[in-house]
C-alpha cells in the first residue's frame, strides 16, 4: 500500500511541476519584452519621417508667405502704374 501511495504522490507531482513550467513558458513568451533592434530602428525612422515631413511643411509655409508678399508688391505696383498713367492721361487732357 506505501509503494502505490508513493508511487500516486510522485505522478502527481510530476503532473503539477510540468503545469506550472508549461504555464511559466507561456507567461515568459506572451510578456511583452523589450523592444528589438529591429523595432528601434522602425521607432527611430518614424521619428526621422515626423521631423522630414514637418521641415517640408514648414518651407512651403514660408514659401507661400513669400509668394503673398511677392504678390502684394506687385499689385502695389500695378496700382502706382495706373494712377501715374491716370495722372499723365489728365494732364495732357487738362
């Protein structure tokens, strides 16, 4: 009777020590760990694509300011050259 306990003691130890190391396997595999390399590099590139995309944004910004002011001055012209024009009109009429 001693030899069947025993031998029923040490199967059901050996049933409960493989659960837990089936069960601790899978919790160290479904962790979530540190990132790899290949994540970093992705992190980094996406930081470097960020900073490209807001460099571009940032010249036609500064592109379209200029255009503004370009066309502003133009106009500015345009209007002195019609009064200068009206001006010579009225004094060869008067």
């Amino acid at each position: 009777m001693n030899g069947i306990f025993a031998f029923l003691l040490v199967i059901v130890f050996l049933v409960i020590s493989i659960n837990f190391f089936m069960l601790y396997r899978r919790l160290r595999r479904e962790r979530p760990g540190k990132p790899g390399k290949a994540a970093m590099q992705e992190k980094e590139a996406a930081k470097w694509r960020g900073r490209e995309i807001q460099r571009r944004l940032d010249c036609e910004q500064e592109e379209a300011v200029r255009r503004v002011e370009l066309r502003n001055k133009t106009f500015e012209l345009y209007e002195q050259v019609r009064r200068k024009a009206a001006a010579a009109e009225k004094e060869q009429r008067g």
